[in-house]
C-alpha cells in the first residue's frame, strides 16, 4: 500500500555543520517527492521537491538525493543555522490522477548552538 | 511569494455542534485540499476538489464532513457534528495544476471539548 516513512525521529546537529535526514517509501509508482519544513503552530513549508526521472536536485543549502532502487529519499541541509530547528516531513505523490501527498511521521531536526 | 489564508486560527467548539472552517487559495489556483494533522503524528490527506467538485478522499473523510466552494475565493470544510478526536489542525492546500508543489495555509486549530 502507499506509505511513506522516516528512520529517524529526532536528529540533533551542531550549529554549523550538516544534516541528512532519510525518508523511505514504499509506493514505487511515486514520482512526485517534495520535502517541508514545519514550525512550531505553523503550516508546512515548502523546501524543495524533485521528480522521479531526477537522483538529484540541489536548492539553496539543500540538496534532495532519490534512490528510486531502494526506494528512498534524503535531504541534506548544508550549514545548519538556529532557524532550521524544526520537523521535517517528506511526502510523495503520484502525478497521474488527482494530486494528493502522503506524508512521513516526520523528524524533528535540532540545531546546537 | 503568494499564500493560502485560514481562519479562523483557532477554533474551539462544543461536541456535536457544526464548524465550518476556511480558506482562501491562492487566485489563480485551481485544485484545493484539506488535510489534517493530529497533535504530534503526520499530515493526513481529507479530500482534494477541482472544476466544483471532490476529486478524492480519503477513509477519514466520513458523512461528517463536506467541502464547498461558495464563490470565487473561499474555499469551506464543514464537520456537521464534531466529535472529540476531531480535534486538530486543518490545513487547507492549493495547486495551479497537477504535478506542482502544493502550497499550505497555517492551519486552523480545532479543539473539540
């Protein structure tokens, strides 16, 4: 079935240096994945996405690398500043039909000053 | 950048009473959402709705509840009789088209006591 799941629940990280947060998921039919960021009482918030004929895609101090092998996708914040404290979800979707997200549980990513 | 407004932020009701919670997408959108999050787990699909009708949606989204599009702009979940575990954040999303990255508002709180 559809189902989108994260290895960690927590991650904590030094000011300054990287993290990588996983996400795998299960749908092989997903092609459409897309990575927010959630504060505290607040909405998500888009970070960045990548389709599935992509392994990689790089934003602003943020890459998304997509193994569609293993079925598992990945999001690296380069520089980690007190701001990026925060849950992270990864989501999939399939393009064809109606558009709807499945999302992770989540990861609360904290950064160390 | 363009957003998706909510109100009310939060919404506190009695058991079975009916509340009706909103949203305006972003103009020139043309798909919208609602999804739910239970305090602490992940963002749940409700249903998706396009050209004046629902699209999907999911097990949650029971008799309970309906979705209109009164006018041009606003966007209405209604729970005709709420029930404790009702309780959450409703978020609604919008698209332009299928295959975009779906931008959130910032939730409306339900508390159902």
């Amino acid at each position: 079935g559809e189902s989108v799941g994260l290895h960690l629940p927590t991650l904590s990280v030094q000011e300054g240096d990287n993290s990588i947060i996983n996400c795998a998921y299960s749908n092989s039919a997903s092609d459409y994945f897309i990575w927010y960021k959630q504060e505290s009482g607040k909405g998500p918030q888009f970070i960045i996405d990548i389709r599935s004929n992509m392994d990689k895609r790089q934003g602003q101090r943020v890459t998304v690398l997509l193994n569609k092998t293993v079925k598992h996708l990945s999001l690296q914040i380069a520089a980690t500043q007190p701001g990026d404290s925060a849950v992270y979800f990864c989501a999939e979707n399939m393009i064809q039909g109606a558009q709807k997200l499945v999302f992770g549980q989540g990861t609360r990513l904290t950064i160390n000053p | 950048e363009p957003e998706v407004t909510q109100t009310p932020s939060h919404q506190v009701t009695q058991m079975g009473q009916e509340v009706i919670l909103r949203c305006v997408p972003i103009s020139n959108h043309l798909y919208f959402y609602w999804y739910r999050q239970i305090l602490g787990q992940k963002v749940e699909f409700l249903v998706s709705f396009y050209n004046n009708e629902i699209s999907e949606k999911s097990e949650i989204f029971d008799d309970q509840f309906s979705v209109e599009r009164p006018d041009g702009s606003n966007f209405t979940l209604k729970i005709r009789s709420t029930k404790l575990e009702d309780s959450a954040m409703y978020f609604c999303a919008s698209i332009p088209e299928v295959g975009q990255r779906e931008y959130f508002g910032a939730g409306t709180r339900l508390s159902v006591l």
